[in-house]
C-alpha cells in the first residue's frame, strides 16, 4: 500500500525546518553543544532513577529535539517513556534507533518491550525475534537473552489464553 498522495504537500519553508530539526539546528541555534547535551542526559537520567519519570521524559525529549540522530539519545527516550507508561513514545523512539544502527540489537529489544507493554503482540514478537538474532551476532549475550525469555513468555501466555491466540497471528 502507498501513501502517496495521502500527505498534505509541505511548503519549501516547512520542508527546510523539519531538515533543519533533523539535523540538529535546534541545539546549535540554542548555542547548545554535545557536551551540554551529555550533562543533561545524565542530570535526565538522575531524575528517572529518582522517580521522577515524567520529567525525566520531557528533558529527554528536549535533548532528543536539539540532537535527534544520536543514537545515545534516543534509547534514552525509549527507556524513560518506558518507565513512564508512554509506550509508543518508545516505539518512536526505538524506530530511529534502528533507523540509525539497524545490527543494533539494543533499538529492537526496546522496540519489543514497547509493544508488548502497548499490546502489540505480533510487533512485539518481530522486534523481539530481530534483537534476538542481532544479539547473536553481535555477541551480546545478555540482550540475546532477554529478548528469547520476553519472546518465550509471549509464547508460553498466547497458549495459556484461547482468545489472545489470535492476536499472535500474522
């Protein structure tokens, strides 16, 4: 199916501003370097061990918005919307994950974890079928191995219980 034509057609202005925010402009405009955005990823991630998970969401967000293609970055995004209930924030995020390091397993698991807190079963067991497989061959044993026990806990409840059997089809 395509989407063609389904979008409305973006002015030159709004096409260079969404460019500019990929690239980054947001931090530079703001005189922000990558330095800074370090130390505000860990003072985000000082509030989500604290608790404060909502914040900890916003600030990653706003980090997120000035450096969108750090990689770094974005799992944090995927793990505070985790922890704050926000599942497809996660997935978003975790989709530029793997948009930016497609063998990393790490944007698959998180991807995974999303959608099975979202209840997206059958995306939840391709993300976690491909971080199993990226983990293998990576050699990252411990990703590998949560991403198998996630997918045999799916497994094992889609047998326990007739009426979500369906929802594991493809």
């Amino acid at each position: 199916m395509t989407t063609q034509g389904l979008e409305p057609a973006r002015s030159a202005d709004e096409t260079a501003a969404l460019e500019a925010v990929t690239a980054g402009a947001l931090g530079r405009d703001l005189g922000l370097t990558p330095a800074h955005l370090d130390v505000a990823l860990r003072i985000a991630d000082g509030l989500r061990r604290r608790g404060a998970h909502a914040e900890a969401l916003r600030m990653c967000a706003t980090i997120v918005l000035c450096e969108p293609r750090r990689f770094e970055f974005q799992a944090a995004l995927a793990a505070c919307a985790l922890e704050a209930d926000q599942p497809y924030v996660a997935i978003q995020a975790a989709a530029a994950m793997i948009a930016e390091a497609p063998r990393d397993p790490r944007g698959y698991l998180l991807s995974g974890r999303a959608c099975l807190r979202a209840g997206e079963w059958a995306e939840a067991i391709e993300d976690l079928s491909n971080a199993a497989d990226r983990a293998n061959e990576a050699g990252r044993a411990a990703e590998e191995s949560e991403a198998r026990n996630l997918l045999a806990g799916l497994r094992q409840a889609s047998q326990q219980s007739a009426p979500r059997v369906g929802q594991f089809a493809g």
